[in-house]
C-alpha cells in the first residue's frame, strides 16, 4: 500500500513538473498502437495508407484516449490548476507594475497570517509539555451568587480535604502566586524574587524532572525552608552559579535549602516564578488552612471526566461548609473544574486565549479584503 501511494505521488509529480515531456511522451505510445494495428492491416493485404486510415477509425480519437489516461494519471485537476497558474503569470508578466501590487497586496496578507497562526499554534494549540497533558485540569472557585463567571483562589483547607477524599483524581498539588514576594539574600546581595509557594508533589504531578539536584521530596516537609530554582533566574540573577544547588540562601531572613533547578525550557504559571518553596506542614498554610489561598491542579483519573470530578469535590465542599459559620467566604463559593490545556496553555489566561482569537479571525478577514481587492483589480488592468 505504501509503495503503491509514492508510485502514485511521484508520478503525479512527474506530471505537474514535466508536463509537456509527459504529454508528448502520452502522444508517441498512442501513435505507436495505431501504426503497429497499421503494421497488421497491410500484412493483411491493405495498402498503406488504407491500413493507417482503418488503424485510426478503430482506434477512436486521440484525444478521447489521452482525456482518459490523464483521469487514470489523476492528474487532470492538477493538469488545470498548472495551466489556469502558467496563463496568469503570463498576464502578470505583462503588466510588471500590477504584478508587483498584487504580490505585494497578497505577501502581507499571508504573511500576516502565518505570522497569527505560528502565536496561535504556540499559545493555543500546542499540548503543554507535561505527562498526559489531557488529563491536567485546574481547579478554581468560583463566586455561587455571581452574575457571571469568576474564577478566585480556592482555600488551602478545600485542598486538604479534596487530596485526602476525592477519588476522582490519580494526584492533586496546590500552589499559590497570591503572597509570593520575597526577599532573596544570597552571597550578601538582597534582591526581589518570585517566590511560589507549592506542595510536595507539584512537579511529579506535571512528570518534570530537575536539570540539576532534585525536586522536592516527602522528607523535605520535616527539613524547613526547601528551594528549588527556576532556570531563568538561576542563570540571570544569581550568575549561573555551579555551586548554588544544595548551597544555603536566605528567604525573608530564614536559611533555605536549594534542592534542584529546573530545566531551561521549563514553565508553568505564572511564567515569571523565579523559585518555588516547599509548603511544610508547620507552614501559614497549615496554621491558617481556611484563609490561606490556593490554586489547585490535578491529573483526573483515566475514564474520569471534568463534570464527575466537580461535581465530587462540590460534596467534600459543602461537607466543609457546614461546619463553618455563616460569614465565613467559603460559604460563597463552590469549586469549578477546567482542564489545564485551556486555562493555562503556554501560560495563557483566558483574556489572551480571547484576544489572540479575536486577532486572528481578523487577520484572516485581511487576507480575505486582499484577495477580494486583487480579484476587483484584474478586469481594470487586462479589461
């Protein structure tokens, strides 16, 4: 079958690239039947001539054949399509000036939109670079009295309980960029750093391994303050320094271990983390589980969809939310389940996912006006 298709694709090849050596090459093997059916005829007693004239009548008209085996050839389509092009470069070399319009009309137009489409295959498209990205999902809250869609941090005490109850998910990790300044110190040089707050299994959940050292590990939740560093900032902030893994820098005036650094090509939200700490289980969060502000990512179980496991989490929720009094916040919001690839891809929030969308259907509308100006313009020029 496979030989077969690149028989076909090279001959269909040969065609569109040797079409005149094709066609007079069709010309010979048709003429060659006719004289050897001639050939038989004269042996048979015709002359010449009346056996060519009887050769031609029962072979039919040639052009009748060569239509035929340009449909076997399936080239025909392809026959025209390099005709209607070698017809209009012809026109346009008449008119270089109109030419060049036209190209140049036509270049921008594409060239704008192959422009879009490499950002929207990038930011869009592409599936995140992580372990089964399909079955990533993100989990927000989400006001219950809202007029519309809100998405706000979830509590570090639903992220408890959902890690410990739900069976929904194969894993469930916690992170927070919503207090994550910090004061890095480190060779005597304070500086300001990005600072994200995670829970043990975040990166074995996205299936990233460290370039250098480790991530974190069960026992780093009995050893402090743990640090694993985000290359980027490893490379322009702290100098690519060689001896900065299992060092010690200081985080907020308390000493930290640096366990491992990510590889370069590394990136998950927000893009400008420049290291991420261990939450531990003496940590604010612990203390202060239902004031304490997450986001929850997850990878569902194989079979599982986004409805079924929102809908188990909305259960641990309100099991929560009866035991709290009536003022407190969680009492106003229920969680809600999106898949990773749509929330986050390449980093992307939903105002951009929008915008780019809306970017390039314009773009595309562009090319279309263009090609609508050129097609108005050819009557003016070779009326």
């Amino acid at each position: 079958m496979l030989m077969k298709f690149w028989t076909s694709l090279r001959t269909l090849l040969a065609y569109v690239l040797r079409h005149s050596r094709v066609e007079h090459e069709m010309e010979e093997e048709l003429r060659s039947h006719v004289d050897t059916r001639a050939d038989d005829l004269e042996r048979e007693g015709l002359s010449r001539a009346e056996a060519e004239r009887q050769a031609r009548v029962e072979f039919g008209g040639y052009e009748r054949y060569k239509e035929e085996c340009r449909e076997a050839l399936g080239s025909r389509l392809l026959g025209e399509v390099a005709a209607d092009t070698r017809h209009g470069l012809r026109m346009l070399a008449r008119k270089p000036g109109f030419a060049a319009v036209v190209i140049l009309t036509l270049g921008l137009g594409i060239g704008a939109n192959t422009a879009m489409f490499s950002i929207v295959d990038a930011v869009l498209l592409k599936p995140l670079p992580y372990k089964d990205p399909e079955r990533l999902v993100v989990v927000w809250a989400t006001e219950v009295k809202s007029a519309g869609p809100s998405v706000l941090f979830g509590s570090y005490r639903d992220f408890e309980d959902w890690q410990r109850s739900a069976r929904s998910f194969a894993q469930l990790e916690a992170l927070t960029w919503a207090t994550a300044g910090a004061t890095l110190e480190w060779h005597g040089q304070p500086r300001r750093a990005l600072a994200i707050p995670a829970t043990q299994g975040i990166f074995p959940l996205l299936g990233v391994k460290a370039a250098e050292g480790r991530t974190f590990q069960p026992e780093d939740l009995a050893r402090g303050c743990t640090v694993v560093l985000a290359h980027r900032f490893w490379q322009e902030q702290l100098g690519s320094a060689r001896d900065v893994v299992a060092g010690t820098l200081t985080l907020d005036g308390k000493a930290c271990t640096v366990v491992g650094l990510m590889p370069q090509e590394f990136d998950f939200y927000p893009k400008q983390s420049d290291l991420w700490t261990l939450i531990t289980p003496d940590s604010q969060f612990a203390r202060q589980p239902i004031d304490s502000l997450v986001g929850v990512s997850g990878r569902l179980k194989p079979g599982v969809s986004r409805a079924r496991a929102q809908a188990e989490l909305t259960v641990i929720h309100q099991q929560l939310v009866r035991t709290l009094p009536k003022g407190s916040w969680l009492t106003q919001v229920a969680p809600v389940v999106y898949d990773l690839q749509s929330e986050f891809t390449w980093l992307a929030g939903r105002n951009l996912r929008i915008g780019l969308s809306i970017l390039f259907a314009a773009v595309v509308v562009v090319l279309l006006i263009a090609c609508l100006n050129v097609a108005s313009l050819f009557p003016l020029a070779f009326g």
